[in-house]
C-alpha cells in the first residue's frame, strides 16, 4: 500500500495572492504533523509513505517557475499524484481558515481516480466532523491526534481490522455519518520517531516563504534556515475560544528534553538551520521541564535563534527562565494576554492575573543591555458579552503596556469550543458561518456580540494597530532604527500600499541618516496616498499633503 500525505496550498475566495507570493509574503513551514504521520506509519504498518507540501510546491512555482494562475499550479499537483499512485491519501486541514482549499484538494484526488481513499484530518475536521463527512470526496476523518487512528484506518483498509475497534474517526456507512470520538492518546510521546522530513524542500521555507523568525532577519544577517520542532503536545487550560483543547482533549505531555535537544542537533548538522520555532501550543507550562530544555540547549553549545510559535504563558515568566531562553537564543517573547479586561478574563477562563502583564514585562526588559529583547503582545476583541467598557478597558491595556508589537485580532468562532456554543444558543452566529470558514481572517470579525457592532470592533482595533504599532513604534521611538526599520518592512512585504507603514519607513531611514532610502519612501507615499489611506492620516492630525508639498529635498 502506498500513502500519500499532502498539505494543501493555501488560497482564499479571492484565490491564491499571486503578487503577495512573489515578495515572499505567502506563509509557509514545514508541516511536521504529517512528519510524524509518516514515521509513525512507516514503522509501525510498514507501507511506503511520501508527503507532498502543496503549499510550498506552489510557492516555488509562483516565486521562481513564473507560473500566475491557479489552474496551473493544480495541474502540476495531480501531476506529482499521479506520479506516485497511491492508495490512500491523507489532507492535512489545521485550520477552518485552510477548509476550502483541503476539500478542493480531495475533489482533485477523487477526479484523478475515484478509488483512492481519501482521509482528512486536523482541527478542522476534528472540530466540524459532520461537515467535513457531507463531502462525497472525503472516506474517513481523523478526529484529534492522528498517528494511531491512522494507523488503524490503514490496517483495516490492508483487511487488518475493523472500524468498530478504531476511535477518533469519522466515516459514511450506507449514507449514514458515523462519528466515533477520540478515547485514547500517546501517554507517553518519546515513543514517537522523529518526524520525516525527507520529502521536504527544507530550504525552501526560508527562501521563498513569508515566517515570524524572519522579522528578525536583517540585511547584515548573512545565511540563514528556519524550520520547526514539537517538544510538547496540548495545554491543560480551559480558554473558552481554543480549539488547542478539542483537539489534544486537554491532554500535555512533553517530550524528553535530551531527545528534543539531539533532534536540534540533527537539524543544525543536516540541514544547517539557524533558526527554530517551537510550534507547541503551551511551551513554557511546565517550568521544570523548560529550564532543562533551554540549559541543555546552552551546555551542548547549541547556537540557534529560537521562537515559540504559541503564545507564552505569562504566569510562568520570572527571572531565571527569562535569563535562559535570552541565552539559549530565543528571540522572540510573544505573550498571550488576550485582553485588559478582568470581567473577559474571568468569562473566557484565561488564567491570567492582570495586575502581574507589567511585572512580567518588566523582567523581561532588564535584560536589555545584555540580550536584544522584542516582546509582542496578543489581544483578542469582539468577545460575545464584551461591553464596551471591556472594550475599552483592552484598548487601553495594550496601548500602555512596554511593547515592540501588538498583534491584535478578532475573535474567531470556531465550532465545539465553549465560546461557539454559547454564541450559538444565544442566535450570536451568522447563518453563513459555515460558508465562511475559508475566508476566515483574525482581521474581521465573524461572529455577532450582544453589546457591541462589527464596525466599531474592527475601525478601533486598525487604529490601535496605527497608532502603537506605526506611529508610536516602540523601536522607532528609542532609536533602535535597524528594528524599526525591519518591523515596517515586514508588513509591507505583505501590504505594500500600507501608506502609513512607508511614512513610518520613511521617517526611521531619515533618523538612521539613510536619505537614499528616506526618498524612496517619500515616492511611495504619494504613490499610495489613497482617499482611505489619506483618512488614516487625518485621523491621526498629520496633514500628509502639506508635508509632502513643503518637504525640503533630502
């Protein structure tokens, strides 16, 4: 039997954004899930197993094939099907947001050749199974962590079983939806091998791909290789708008920090990756484990720039883990606050004392003069019961707390979580939430809130975005020009027209006394000074005609 796991390309209503592509701005990492799907089914079911990562395939193809349409890219991915042949393939759907493109890609499957058994699994099918099932392209789903389930689904389809001994899948039987939940996890992940990265363009991700780790990849940096690796699964904690829980079941457990410390040895011997990204949903929980991981990483003389894909838990931060993770290379503190609100807090079942986000930021900011330290912080808006003096109350948070960045989103319904089924009960979900899984974005918020209106929640978060992220830039403002300048740079690799991001450019490359530069910008402000890129200015008092107009040349 052969198996074939594909992460599937990531495209939109609006389709595939072929100029964000080209600049590098198309997210893409490797997708060590299916890394491990592979391991695990190559040691224990003994088939022959190929991961095929559509979304990097199409990256390359954009970025240096010159291929500008969709069409072109799919053909090519039947193409590498085909040329495999396999029995069985599994789609890898993380997110609602990738759901349109996961079931374009099992239609695509089923086109080629109608008996190939097609799996999906991830969050998405985990969370929304009978949706997922109503797909006639779809045979089976996974339903939370995959390797066993899997592993079952191939022994039965090898005549090795039966699917009333397998848990966490979804399947059709005469027509019928059978959905049976998940019962059992890997206690214990050591036993887990390595995961596979032999299909995969390692370089490729850090050459054509958009990553956070390259915010702070500058110019000087000279070579570089980012990838991933997973040092724990799942996060106790209750949040009442996280899937992490539906799908890991609240189950964490940590791998041993000796065999995460010898897999990043092998990364930096076979790959020459400098940078990492640990993508567990709550690395630092544990802190007696932490401290051992990151020791390690300092006594084996392990010399990476590091980042936690996840958002640290806050509670956990004090002085001596602090000092570690500088030294054993992270780079990155990002911090899950969420919101400024104690009422949220306690209603969301964040654990999170409110009065301790300034203390911590503080510990983290006297190891400036010794390590360079960026902090973000994460927010959500639009809560279900949010008033608006919750509102507001966040809106103030974030603007006074000591940050390089704040990423600021809405809140996203996603089905099974508390927060969805609360929003449901109270007729808080639009009718057409399911279509709109695909267009998902943390930009715009999709669910309704009995206090507050969409307008107002989505206008007050972008100028909170313009003004301290942009106009009150913490790294703009205490002269760290080298950062500022990459902080705007990175967004407008993915919004070039962004007119206050080049205003912004253009005043950090003339205090870095880079007039050449500081020029350029000036162009591309009266290139991209729209009526609404205009009204952002005039919100903020800065009469962006008149300074263009009287500006002395440089």
């Amino acid at each position: 039997m052969k198996l074939l796991l594909i992460n599937p390309f990531l495209i939109n209503s609006q389709g595939f954004n072929l100029e964000v592509t080209k600049r590098g701005g198309q997210y893409a990492e490797p997708p060590i899930g299916l890394g491990y799907l592979s391991s695990y089914c190559k040691h224990y079911n003994n088939i022959d197993v190929k991961i095929l990562d559509a979304n990097i395939y199409a990256i390359e193809k954009i970025t240096i094939g010159n291929v500008t349409d969709i069409d072109s890219i799919e053909n090519g991915i039947v193409d590498e099907i085909k040329k495999y042949g396999p029995d069985v393939v599994g789609i890898s759907c993380l997110f609602h947001s990738t759901s349109r493109s996961a079931h374009r890609m099992a239609l695509l499957v089923k086109d080629l050749d109608k008996d190939i058994t097609v799996i999906m699994g991830g969050s998405y099918p985990t969370a929304s199974s009978e949706l997922v099932l109503k797909d006639p392209n779809v045979d089976f789903i996974v339903k939370g962590e995959g390797e066993k389930t899997l592993s079952d689904i191939i022994n039965y389809l090898n005549k090795n079983g039966s699917l009333d001994n397998i848990s966490g899948i979804g399947y059709k039987d005469n027509n019928k939806i059978i959905i049976k939940e998940s019962d059992r996890y890997i206690n214990d992940i050591e036993q887990l091998m390595m995961p596979d990265r032999e299909d995969l363009p390692i370089e490729s991700y850090s050459k054509y791909a958009r990553h956070a780790l390259k915010k702070f990849i500058y110019s000087d940096t000279g070579s570089y290789l980012i990838t991933s690796i997973t040092a724990s699964r799942g996060c106790p904690h209750q949040c009442d708008f996280c899937i992490s829980k539906i799908f890991w079941n609240r189950q964490y457990r940590h791998r041993s920090a000796d065999s995460i410390l010898d897999e990043i040895e092998y990364l930096v011997k076979r790959y020459n990756v400098t940078h990492l990204a640990f993508n567990d949903d709550n690395l630092t929980i544990n802190l007696r484990f932490t401290k051992e991981l990151f020791s390690g990483m300092i006594k084996r003389g392990i010399k990476v720039k590091w980042m936690s894909a996840g958002g640290l838990q806050l509670n956990t931060i004090d002085t001596d883990l602090t000092e570690i993770m500088l030294e054993s290379g992270c780079t990155l503190f990002n911090l899950a606050i969420e919101s400024g609100s104690k009422k949220t807090l306690k209603k969301i079942r964040k654990p999170l004392q409110l009065d301790s986000v300034e203390e911590k930021i503080d510990i983290i900011r006297r190891f400036e003069n010794c390590y360079p330290v960026y902090i973000e912080g994460y927010f959500l808006f639009g809560f279900p019961d949010e008033t608006e003096e919750d509102f507001r109350e966040t809106i103030s948070f974030a603007r006074r707390l000591d940050l390089d960045w704040r990423m600021l989103s809405c809140v996203q319904p996603f089905p099974g979580t508390e927060l969805y089924n609360d929003a449901l009960e109270k007729g808080l979900i639009p009718a057409d939430l399911e279509e709109n899984f695909g267009n998902f974005s943390y930009q715009k918020l999709y669910l309704k809130t009995n206090y507050l209106n969409e307008e107002l929640i989505e206008k007050e978060v972008y100028l909170l975005n313009i003004e301290s992220n942009f106009l009150n830039n913490r790294n703009l403002q205490m002269g760290n020009y080298k950062q500022a300048i990459r902080d705007f740079e990175w967004v407008l690799e993915l919004v070039p027209d962004h007119a206050i991001a080049r205003y912004c450019l253009y005043v950090a490359h003339k205090k870095n006394r880079d007039l050449e530069k500081a020029n350029t910008e000036l162009i591309n402000i009266e290139k991209y000074l729209t009526p609404v890129n205009k009204s952002y200015f005039d919100h903020f008092n800065i009469d962006i005609e008149s300074f263009l107009l009287n500006l002395p040349s440089l």
